[in-house]
C-alpha cells in the first residue's frame, strides 16, 4: 500500500499554524512600533514648536 | 513507481520571531549604554525637556542596537564556533542574514535622523560616528587585525555618555571627553578579564585577542597597568572642579576596589588548572564599578543642585 502525499499546494496545517502566529505576533510588535513612533513625534513636535513660541 | 512530490510545508520557512530581532540588539550591552547615556545628560549642568531626554536616550540605545545587529551579522560565522555566542539568532539558523543585515542599518540610520531633527545634528552626528566606530572599524577592521582590538575598540562603548552630554548641552567641553575617557580606560581590563576565561573560544575561530597573541602573563600585567591609572582618571572630574566630594570620594573609593580585583589577577603567574574565580569577579566587578560611577556622577550634580555641597 503506498501513502498518498500531501497535496503540493497545501503545507501541512501545524506548519502553517506557527507561520501565522508568528506572522501575528510580528505584526503586532510592528504595529505597537508605529503606533508608539506616531506618539513620539507628535510629543517632539509638540514641545519644539513650544520651546520656539514660548 | 511513484514520483517523488515536493511538499511546500517541508521548506516553508518560519518568519523570525519579534524576540530574536531583539536579541539581535544585545540587549544587556545596551543597558550599559543606556544607563551611561542617560548619566551622561542628567550630570550635564542644563536641564532637557523629558520628552526631548527620553528621545535623546532611545536614540542611543537604537544606535547601540543598530551597531550590535550590524556587529552579530557580519560576525555570524565566528559566532557559530564559540559556546557563549553559538545560540544568538544568525548562527543558530534562526534568522536570515540580510533580515538581520537590513535591520541593523534601519535601526542606525533611523536613529541618527530622529536624534539628528529632534534634538541637533551634533549628537546626531556623534552618534553616527560611534555606529560606524563599532560596525566598521571595530568589528570589521580591528577585531580580526590586532590584539590591540579591544584598546582602540573600546571607543565605541564611549561615546554613550559624551552624547547624552551634548544631546542636554549642545556642545563638547572637556567634562564630557573625561567621561569618553573613563569608559575608554575602563574596557581593556574589562574584556580582557572576560577573554582569560574564555580565550580558548576566541583562539579557536582565531580573533587575535591579547591572552591569545601575547599570552596570559602580558594581558594580566596590561590588565593591572590600565587599572591603576584609571583609580586618577576617574577622580578627575573632581581635581579639576567640574564635580563635587560626592563623586570625588566615591570615584576614589570604588577605584581603589577595581584595582583591589585587579591585583590578585594581575599579580597571578597563571591560572591552568585554576578555576579563574579572579577573573570572573574583576569582570563582575568591573559592570557594578561602571554602574556605581556613573550613578554617584548623577547624585553629585543632584546635590550641587540641592545647595548640598559647594
């Protein structure tokens, strides 16, 4: 009896399972980055213009 | 018969997890310069905005973390042949080298814009000198070349505290070059207590370090040499008035105790056989003397401040 593959197009589902946690998990942190960068700049920009009309 | 199929789930590679790009930052290095940087801008005599303090200090240790990443791609393959190194991201396979490569160079350029528009473009541009003084001519040029690597090299661990200064002051006066100098001075018998314990690591993937080229007998004298003068160096700023007693005493005595750690192992003949117990305090000792330093700076400004002292 011969064992019928995987199917080519198909990675096997705990494979696929780790690459989009691990996708998630990347995206969050870059997204918590952005977010915080945003903030950042906003807070920068916030006490320059502060410190030149002060 | 039947034909072999590729199995796309055989080569679907993971994507690096978010901690394994952290810990391309040598996170505990940077703590280091983190807390030096952060020294550095509290004991300069002009006060910064928090915001533009805490950008200041991000901006250093992305830089510093910029530079690690840089210093663990190309430094990949000797990583892999030494136990202490062999489980970092690269050389475990866990990451890909241009991912690692590409972060590196986001980290310092975006470091050096930020720092560069938020703050001046002095610091910005002395940080940019420290990513490329670490990167280029420590890891790639020195590093491979001359035992002398770790001298010249430890510049690069400098610069934290000099940028924190200017990033609150604007400008270089000599304070903050004493500060370059004391962390400069400070290295050598730092690493060099590191390498007597695991030289065998750098001799086998050939990093010319002094144990190696010059021997035990040479690095423990050197070790005892830059020791002894930097107990003067660290008490400096207080000789020439830029500092109070607090730091003055406090910088003496913690001094005097490095080169109490440094005795035992610079007057040791060889340790083989020996469990190098001396080392491994001197190279402790030598973290907590550099924490302990730049935190007694920070209180003697503090008590300046206060009307403490004169």
């Amino acid at each position: 009896m011969t064992q019928t593959p995987p199917p080519p197009d198909m990675p096997n589902m705990p494979d696929m399972k780790q690459y989009r946690a691990r996708q998630r998990s990347r995206n969050i942190a870059l997204g918590l980055v952005l977010v915080f960068l945003v903030v950042l700049f906003y807070a920068i920009t916030f006490v320059r213009l502060g410190a030149q009309h002060g | 018969m039947m034909t072999p199929t590729i199995n796309p789930a055989a080569t679907l590679i993971l994507p690096t997890e978010w901690r394994d790009f952290f810990a391309l930052t040598k996170p505990r290095v940077m703590s280091l310069v983190v807390f030096t940087g952060l020294c550095g801008l509290l004991a300069a005599p002009v006060s910064i905005h928090p915001v533009l303090g805490f950008t200041a200090i991000l901006c250093i240790a992305l830089g510093a973390g910029g530079a690690a990443a840089l210093n663990m791609w190309w430094e990949a393959d000797l990583d892999a042949g030494m136990k202490r190194t062999a489980k970092r991201p690269l050389p475990a396979g866990r990451m890909d080298p241009i991912a690692a490569r590409d972060f590196g160079i986001g980290l310092s350029v975006g470091s050096v814009l930020i720092l560069g528009l938020a703050i001046g473009w002095l610091a910005a541009g002395l940080l940019a000198v420290s990513i490329v003084y670490y990167a280029v001519i420590y890891t790639i040029w020195l590093k491979p070349r001359t035992p002398l690597n770790i001298v010249i090299g430890g510049g690069a661990g400098a610069f934290p505290p000099l940028i924190g200064w200017v990033a609150a002051t604007g400008h270089i006066t000599a304070m903050p070059l004493l500060l370059f100098a004391i962390i400069f001075m400070w290295t050598p018998p730092h690493f060099w207590a590191l390498a007597l314990f695991v030289q065998s690591d750098y001799a086998k993937v050939g990093i010319p370090m002094l144990p190696v080229v010059a021997g035990e007998a040479t690095t423990r004298r050197q070790i005892l040499i830059y020791s002894l003068l930097l107990l003067p160096l660290a008490a400096t700023p207080w000789f020439i008035g830029a500092t109070g007693a607090v730091y003055g005493i406090a910088a003496l005595g913690l001094s005097a105790a490095f080169v109490g750690f440094a005795l035992p192992v610079g007057l040791r003949q060889s340790a083989a056989g020996g469990t190098m117990k001396a080392e491994r305090r001197l190279f402790w000792f030598s973290i907590v003397y550099l924490f302990a330093l730049f935190a007694v700076l920070v209180a003697d400004r503090l008590a300046t401040v206060q009307g403490w002292q004169g």
